[in-house]
C-alpha cells in the first residue's frame, strides 16, 4: 500500500464542496497606487481641506528640520525623520474623529502633533525625559512604539472591545515597511479580520527598513497584497499625495465605523532623510535615488495643484510658512529650557499597583538619594 492510498491520507485536489470562504477578488488592490493630485479626480477635492492638508504639510516639514536641528545641538537623544512622509502623517491625523485612537511608531511624532498634541510633549520620549510625555487617554493617542509593530495588536485589542462595549470608534496604527517583517504584524491583521475589529492600518513603505530594501524583505507584488491572505480589503496609495491618502483612509476608517472590518492600506513613499540622527543612509542608497524623489515632493505636489486652480497665492504661501516658523520657534525656546526631573519619578506608572521588587527599588533609590544630598558632596547643594 502506497501512502496515497492509506485511509484519510492527503490528496492535493480538494472535495467537491470545498469553496473558499471569501471572494479574494474584491480584496485585492489596484495594480497602481490611487492617485488624485495631478488627475481629473482633483477637481472634486474639497478645497478647505486641500489648504488645510497644505498648511499641516508645510507645518509638518518644519517641524523635522527643527526635531532634526535639536538632536544636533544635544538637546534631543535621537529623532527619526517623518521629512518626505508628511502626506502620510498628516493624513492619518485628519481622519480620525475626536473619539478614535492613534497608535503611531517612534517615526510618527508628527502624527501626533498634526492631531493636536503639544510639540513638546511629542519629543519627550525621544529626549529620554519620561516614558511617554503625555496622557494617552486624554488625546487617543498610544505611547509612540519603539519595538517594531508591537502596536498593533494593541490596537486591534482596543478597537476589538470598544466594538464589544458599542463604543464608535475606531483605531488607526502606523507601521513601516520593516514592521511588516515582524511577527506582531501578522498576528494583528489575522485577529484583526477573525474578530471583524474597527482597526485601519497604515503601512507606510518609505522603502528601507533601516538599511535594508524592501525588496530583501518580501516578494510579494505589494505590502498590501498581503491583506487578502488575512481576509481583509488592501488598498495601494500614492503616499506623497496627500489628497488621494486622505481620501483612502477615510473610506477605510468609514468602512471600519460601518462594521465592515479592517483594511490593510499600504502608502508608497520616501524616506528623504536617513532613519534617525545616527544613520549614515549614504552607504546603502545613492544621492540619485534621493533627488529622484524629491522631485515627486508631497508639499510640491499639492502646491501645484492648489495654485494652478487658483486656492493659493504668493501671500497664503508666505502665511502658512510664517506660521510654521512661530512653530519652530516656540518648540526651539521651550526645548532649549532644562526640565526639572525627578529621579523618583521612575517609578510612577510602571504598575496600577506596584509589584513588590518595584516597591523595595524605589526605597533603595529614595535612600541613596537621601544620602546624596546628606553627604559631603551634598553640602551647599
């Protein structure tokens, strides 16, 4: 007896009743990513939100060059450049309702600042001064993820109860490209689509994880092709357009509200400057590579489109960029101010309750502190 004939043994062509579960075909993405600026489909976007998208866009630039002039002078530990990615960034911010969620990576400060958070507390983190900077509850917006992808399943988990709850809202999360390389990723799509959870996903394909091209890393047609094997809609978006990201993504988070679940959208864009302060993106890409892209500049492109139909003028230019500048400018005094630290303050938050090792830790801190300022080192402090 061959092992083909032995009872219950595995045949490659299956029963007659077999059938899939879903249609794949409504689940796939365009062959090219959607576009709107620059297309017929422009004349249909809504001017106030085209201006509005330019001012946070031109906002958002200036804020990075400012993030990125900090780390420079020492006043910053590290800051990863969103500089190329704004239309993704702002994006996101703007389509979401006061009461849904924002779970952004470490890249996605200006994610959080475009949906109101103070500039300042949007850098905390990345200055080292506290774990996260600012009330998550208060704004909806997750601690910025350092650990690749690890927001997601938080994500999906808290869409998932807020729909169990009746609770309208629902979460957006940003990854990149290498987030998608993790395990974190795929668990969070495939309970994401199980549970039929409110929960939109943006992966923003700026096209290296660190050093490392996409093409290393899949060899799938697209990052949102990836979607239909969890049984969820991709959608492929030009991600500098950011007219056409918007757009996207409202019918994403609106098909999410709705009830329909998830959407797996994956934004095609550039990461203009290296992936943080201490990269050296010279040695894995070439400068041509860079210009290629700056050409095709997400604050460009709708600045065309806005003055070629006549919504914008040299004098609205220079107000939304003299606005930026008060911006920086603000952010810079406030940054270059010494914050008053507390080393106690190590302990708050880790635990509602906290852990008996937790306990004993901080007394031993208390202690040597008290030491400190008791000693002769401490006199005349």
């Amino acid at each position: 007896m061959t092992v083909m004939e032995q009872r219950g043994a595995y045949r490659p062509t299956p029963p007659p009743a077999w059938q899939p579960r879903t249609e794949p075909a409504p689940l796939l993405p365009d062959a090219l990513p959607h576009r709107v600026l620059g297309t017929e489909a422009a004349a249909e976007a809504d001017p106030l939100l085209l201006r509005r998208l330019y001012a946070e866009l031109v906002r958002g630039r200036r804020y990075n060059t400012q993030a990125t002039a900090l780390t420079k002078q020492g006043r910053l530990a590290v800051y990863p450049s969103s500089t190329g990615q704004e239309a993704c960034e702002v994006a996101a911010a703007l389509v979401l309702e006061e009461r849904d969620w924002l779970f952004p990576s470490y890249r996605d400060t200006l994610a959080a600042v475009a949906r109101g958070l103070d500039p300042v507390q949007a850098l905390t983190l990345l200055r080292g001064d506290w774990h996260t900077g600012y009330d998550p509850h208060e704004h909806r917006i997750a601690p910025l993820c350092t650990p690749l992808a690890t927001q997601l399943p938080h994500a999906v988990g808290l869409a998932h109860a807020a729909r169990l709850k009746g609770d309208d809202v629902v979460a957006l999360a940003l990854v990149g490209d290498g987030g998608t390389s993790e395990g974190d990723f795929h668990e969070a799509l495939n309970f994401a689509a199980v549970w039929q959870a409110p929960v939109v996903f943006l992966v923003q394909n700026n096209g290296f994880a660190i050093s490392v091209p996409l093409a290393k890393q899949t060899a799938a047609p697209s990052l949102a092709h990836k979607a239909v094997g969890y049984g969820m809609p991709g959608r492929l978006v030009d991600g500098n357009d950011a007219a056409a990201v918007h757009e996207v993504l409202s019918d994403a988070v609106a098909h999410a509200r709705a009830g329909g679940g998830p959407t797996l959208v994956e934004a095609v864009t550039y990461r203009i400057d290296a992936h943080t302060n201490a990269d050296d993106a010279t040695r894995y890409r070439g400068d041509s590579e860079v210009e290629a892209w700056r050409a095709h500049d997400p604050i460009t492109l709708l600045e065309h489109e806005l003055t070629e139909r006549g919504l914008l003028d040299e004098d609205g230019i220079r107000t939304v960029r003299e606005d930026a500048e008060e911006m920086a400018a603000d952010l810079r005094a406030r940054m270059n101010q010494d914050p008053a630290l507390d080393p106690m303050d190590l302990f708050a938050h880790v635990y509602a309750e906290p852990t008996p090792q937790l306990r004993e830790q901080e007394a031993q801190l208390r202690a040597e502190l008290a030491a400190e300022a008791d000693g002769p080192q401490g006199v005349g402090r």
